[in-house]
C-alpha cells in the first residue's frame, strides 16, 4: 500500500513539474555554441551529409541529380539549400547544426523525463541516450558526423513537448520537420493531424497548410532529381529474405538501448498502466510503435533496419526507463533503503553499460582518423591540380573502403554524386585511391598504365588517358 501510494504520488508531482520552454532559446543558443566549440575536436563529415550538401548546393543551381548517393530525404537537404550559397563553409555549418541538434536531443530527453519524475530521470534519460543505437555507441558518431538522426531525436521529443504544454499547433509543425527526416514518422504525424483537425480547430490551418508538404517535398524531390519518385524508396531496399531481414531488425530493435533501460521503461508502462497514467503510456506506445512500423517495412518492402533508425524508439525507451528507475526508487520510504536500491541498481547496469562506455573512446578514435582521411583528401585535390583539372579529365574514381570518400569527392569537385563510382570504366579518368591499399600499389606498378598526379600520407591520385596539363 505505501509503494502503490508513494508512487502515485511522484507521479502526480511529476506532472506538475513547470514547463522551461521559456529557457528554450537560450538552451538552444547553448546548444549551437557547444556545438561551434565540437569543431576544435575532429569534424569528419559522414557520407549522407555529404550527399545532403552536394543536393543543397544543386538544388540553388536548379540541377537536382539523386540518381547517385543515399536515399533522399527532404529535411537536410533544406538546410543545406539554405547553406550552399555560403559555398566551402556549408559544410562546417551543417556539422553546426546537426551537432547542436543532437545535443537539443539530450537537452529535451532530459526535460521529458524530468517532467514526470525530477532531474534524476533526466539525468538517467541522457546517459541512457548516449549509449544507444547499438553496442558501438554510435549515438554519438552520428551527431558528430552531421546525420539526421539525433537532430530527429530532438524534433520529436520536442513536438511531445510542445503537445503536452498545450501548443498542438508547434507540435505538428515540429512533427512535420520530423517526417522530412524519417518516413517513420509518417503514420504518427497522420493521426495526429486527423486527431487533430477532429479537435482542435485552431491548429487544422497548420495540418491543411503543412501537412501536405511531407508527401510534396518527399516524392516531388526525387521525382525532381531522378525522374521517379520511389528512386529513394528502391535505394533503401536491401537483398535477402523477409524472414531474415525481420530477425536483423528484431536483434537491433532489442540492441537498440541496454537491457536495463528495458527493465527501467518495462517498470515505466507498469506503473503507468496502474495508475492510468495516459501520456506515459502514449510515450511507450510510440516508442513500441516505432519499432512495429520499422519491422513491417522491413517484412512487407524489403527496407533497411539499420540501427540508427530505431533512435527515437531508442530515446522513448531512455526517457522511460529514467522515469521508471526513479520511481522505484523514490516509492521507497527511508532514505537509506532508497541510497542501497539505487546502487544495487547501478551496480547490476554496470556489466550492461561497461562495453558501451568503452566504445564512446573507440568513437573519439576512429572520428579522428576519419576526420585524417578527409582532410588528406583535400590535399590530394590540391596537389593534383585542383576541381577544375580533375574534373574536366573524364570519369572519377575511388576505392570503396571509404565509400565516403564518394559524395565528398563530388562536393570538392562540384559534378553530381553518380559521376564519382568505384571505377572509371573504359575511358579516361582519375583515380584516387588509398595509400597502402591493393589498387594504390597496383596503380604504381612500372607497368600501369597511370601517371600519379599527387601523393599524400592517406591518398594516391591518379591519371588514366588523360592529357598531361
């Protein structure tokens, strides 16, 4: 009886926890400045933000190409639209931004967990986070290397937020941001604009007004920059059978956070669940749900389910699990029993949390090394002659154990992202290629037919037929 009445109790005086989006701008502004200061460490770019940047830039040249590259997605490449005319800052501007997203992300996390069971849950919530999307602890790598994902994760728990502070109207607009991001998003942001345009007069101008967008900017971009509209939906198809891409995407959805925050979000829904909390049983049905329209896609379209588009899912969980925690803990009567619990809790996440922890120094590692490559390409442009030559030779080239050097190249060498393959087929062309690597070595063989424009520590560059300048 005292735990049921002690919990409910942390409950209720959870919902009454103030609202702080008055502090909003200022923990955005925060938020950027932070991220400004990231650039001091390693700022390797990944390959879609590369490909994001190169369609900015073509989309204020009216010369969209998504033939080449990743999948499209509306939400970066309107940033980057904006970015492009900045020219060779766009780049770091977009790391900027994705950056400062990722840590509204943790910022919003904290502030929905808080909500319901005090900054412990908070606190809990964002260690949980940076721990996900899978053993790696990628969460951060992908933050750091300008992906979409953690800037997804802060638009939705934002557009929860907004939600439950009474502004429905921000709350769908946030949640359209969302959609341009992730096709994930689309079945919630439609009930919602259905529940919506049932309930709320004053928002149904935003859900008519913005609501279409999602289809328009989705299918209409690729149909711009491809010629068919599904152009993106077919990259995103992997080979294999149903049955197998399923149990993949199974393994990854449960390896999406540790099991302790399962156990934490698992106590989260049944607490709520006695106490008919709706919104925490709202927050667990979107994070099951997530997770639900992923495994169907994957099945019934042969989609991809790689890890880190289970982040959000992976963030509702955390949100839940430093709710849940807390909760237990706080049911307690005395102090001391609550001091032993949480320890005796912390000691049991330790073996979970110990492999993931060590991997964020992998992460800090291999982001150097990473951001190393990059910049030695660059060098390699400069020392073979610079955009103009390399790109009026014939075909591009480079080696595709660092795929990301393709959408890079295509940037620095301003030509669409298809133009830039792992071989140069048959007529003139350039090649780069790893120093060290098979086709390097080969490449400089007496007997080949290449003329090395430049060498770098990271980078050979080669000619093939092409005229010497």
């Amino acid at each position: 009886m005292a735990l049921s009445t002690a919990s409910g109790v942390a409950s209720r005086l959870g919902r009454r926890v103030p609202t702080t989006a008055s502090s909003t701008p200022a923990l955005v502004a925060g938020c950027v400045a932070l991220a400004c200061l990231s650039l001091l460490g390693p700022a390797p770019i990944g390959y879609d933000p590369w490909g994001w940047l190169v369609w900015g830039r073509e989309v204020t040249q009216l010369a969209l190409d998504t033939t080449g590259g990743p999948s499209w997605k509306p939400l970066p490449v309107l940033f980057t639209t904006l970015l492009a005319p900045l020219g060779d800052a766009a780049p770091t501007l977009w790391l900027i931004v994705a950056r400062a997203g990722g840590l509204l992300g943790l910022v919003f996390a904290f502030r929905l967990a808080a909500r319901f069971a005090g900054p412990w849950a908070g606190a809990l919530a964002c260690l949980a986070l940076l721990l996900t999307p899978d053993d790696a602890s990628r969460w951060v790598r992908y933050m750091a290397q300008g992906n979409i994902e953690p800037l997804l994760i802060a638009l939705c728990l934002w557009a929860i937020e907004r939600h439950l502070d009474g502004h429905r109207g921000q709350a769908f607009a946030l949640g359209v941001l969302a959609a341009l991001a992730r096709p994930e998003v689309w079945p919630f942001l439609g009930l919602y604009g259905v529940w919506l345009l049932w309930r709320d007069p004053h928002a149904r101008p935003v859900v008519l007004t913005l609501g279409p967008l999602v289809g328009l900017l989705w299918f209409g971009g690729d149909w711009w920059g491809s010629g068919d509209p599904l152009t993106g939906g077919d990259r995103a198809r992997v080979l294999g059978s149903s049955i197998d891409r399923t149990v993949l995407a199974l393994e990854r959805a449960f390896g999406s956070v540790i099991l302790p925050v399962w156990v934490g979000a698992g106590a989260a829904m049944a607490l709520a669940l006695r106490d008919r909390d709706r919104v925490q049983l709202a927050l667990a049905a979107g994070a099951l749900g997530w997770i639900a329209v992923i495994l169907v896609t994957t099945f019934q379209f042969g989609f991809a389910a790689s890890a880190r588009f289970f982040a959000p899912a992976a963030a509702l969980l955390c949100v839940l699990a430093g709710i849940g925690t807390v909760r237990l803990v706080t049911a307690l009567d005395r102090l001391p029993a609550r001091v032993a619990l949480a320890a005796a809790l912390a000691a049991l996440t330790v073996p979970f949390a110990a492999g993931r922890v060590a991997a964020l120094e992998t992460q800090a590692v291999e982001s150097s090394a990473r951001g190393a490559l990059l910049g030695g390409l660059d060098t390699a442009v400069g020392r073979a002659g610079g955009p103009d030559s390399l790109a009026g030779c014939g075909a591009l080239a480079t080696d595709l154990q660092y795929i990301t050097a393709q959408p890079a190249l295509a940037w620095r060498l301003a030509v669409p992202m298809d133009l830039v393959n792992s071989r140069i087929g048959e007529g003139p062309g350039v090649i780069f290629a790893l120093a060290g690597g098979p086709r390097n070595d080969r490449l400089r063989r007496p007997d080949s037919r290449a003329r090395e424009l430049a060498r770098t520590e990271d980078w050979g560059v080669f000619a093939i037929g092409c005229p010497d300048s």
